[in-house]
C-alpha cells in the first residue's frame, strides 16, 4: 500500500474512498530505520506479517509519481511522508516526489513525520534540501533527555541520537515553515513541562499526541 489514510481506525489505500475530498495522503516509502522504538507496531513479528503497510518492496519514484496521477491533487487536505518505517532514509526520493507534487499543486500541504535522525543516516546535513518542498516537519521528541530518549527509540545511533535530533529540528527552522516536535501524552505532565521547555527553547511547536494501543 504507497498511498494510505486512516479511515475508521484502521489503513486503507485511498483508491478504496468513496470521495477523497480533503483527505490526508499518507505516502509509504520504506520499512526501514535506524530506530527500534519499545511502542513501535514493527517490533512484533505478527504485526510485520499482516500489517497492510509492510512493503515487500520499496516503490520507485516513478511508482509513487503514477501512483497520485491516478487523483486530483486539488481534492487533498494535505501529503504527508510518513509509513511503517522513517521517511527520510529515502531524504533524495522524499524530496525529488515533493518536487514533483508542487510542481502541479504549489499549495498543497506537504508534511514529513520523522525520527529527526537524517543528519546521522546521511552523515549530512539535509535539512537545505527541505526548503520549497516540505511545509511541515514533525519530528518524534519522545522524552525530555538523550538517556530516556535512548531507552525508549533504542537508536543504532547511541546517545548521540538526542542532541543530533534536536540540532535537526533547529536546522530545519531555516528552511522548513512549520517545525513541530511532537511526544505522547502517557509520559505525563512533569516531563510534558520539560518538553515544553525544550521546544521555547528552540523556538518550535510542541505537539502531545493522545497515546494510541
Ligand atoms: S522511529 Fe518510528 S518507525 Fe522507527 S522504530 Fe521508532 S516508531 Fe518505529
């Protein structure tokens, strides 16, 4: 499934709406990451078998190009990167298919969902290359410390994996209209607070996301 949203709790593939009026456009493009979150749906075994947004294969470009040829860009609410793995290990492919969105709708709302670790995947900086084609970038916060945010995303990065999220997230405000950090609100209110400070800091939105079995 490439082109997916939430509908009645569940992924379905947009070709099965009724009307694809103001929906959000979810675009699948990787199992991978750098990331084994303890909450995350890829850790168990079952969940890899059935899940409908499991990809045997990664689509190409051009499959994800043909893919939104089949709708009327003006009918979406907003695109959004963002599938069963992280988005931005394919940061190249990501941009190149955003490109090619704006190309035919300049104001359509494109959103990416990310661990913020793309600066280490790439051994780069990638937030330059956002600019013109993402609108949004909502990076995983997780926890208020690089200790926690380790137990929880149990990075390949190690320890590092916090501050280079952060520096991301900072980087990306150059280039990047809205940069929102987001955290769950099972961590509760105390390490609430102390996200809350992090992002006054940096100068972006932190969003509490309703935890979700
Ligand atoms: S960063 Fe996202 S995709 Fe990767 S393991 Fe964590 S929750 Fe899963």
């Amino acid at each position: 499934m490439i082109l997916y949203t939430l509908h009645e709790k569940s992924y379905i593939d947009i070709g099965q709406l009724d009307s694809l009026e103001d929906v959000h456009v979810y675009v699948n493009l990787t199992n991978r990451c750098p990331c084994a979150c303890t909450f995350c749906l890829r850790q168990t075994k079952e969940m890899l078998e059935s899940n409908t947004l499991w990809l045997d294969k990664e689509p190409t470009v051009d499959e994800v190009i043909k893919e939104f040829q089949k709708y009327d860009l003006d009918d979406f609410a907003e695109v959004v990167f963002c599938g069963f793995g992280e988005p931005l290990q394919r940061v190249d492919d990501v941009i190149q298919i955003a490109g090619i969105l704006k190309l035919y709708r300049q104001d359509l709302p494109i959103r990416v969902n990310t661990n913020g670790l793309a600066n280490l995947i790439h051994q780069r900086d990638v937030a330059p290359d956002m600019k013109g084609r993402i609108d949004t970038i909502s990076i995983s916060l997780n926890a208020p410390d690089a200790k926690e945010y380790l137990a929880l995303t149990r990075s390949r990065f190690g320890i590092e994996s916090f501050d280079a999220m952060l520096a991301f997230a900072r980087a990306c405000l150059s280039y990047v209209p809205h940069v929102v950090l987001t955290v769950v609100d099972i961590i509760g209110e105390e390490k609430i607070k102390k996200c809350q400070s992090i992002c006054d800091e940096l100068g972006v939105t932190l969003r509490v996301r309703p935890f979700e079995e």
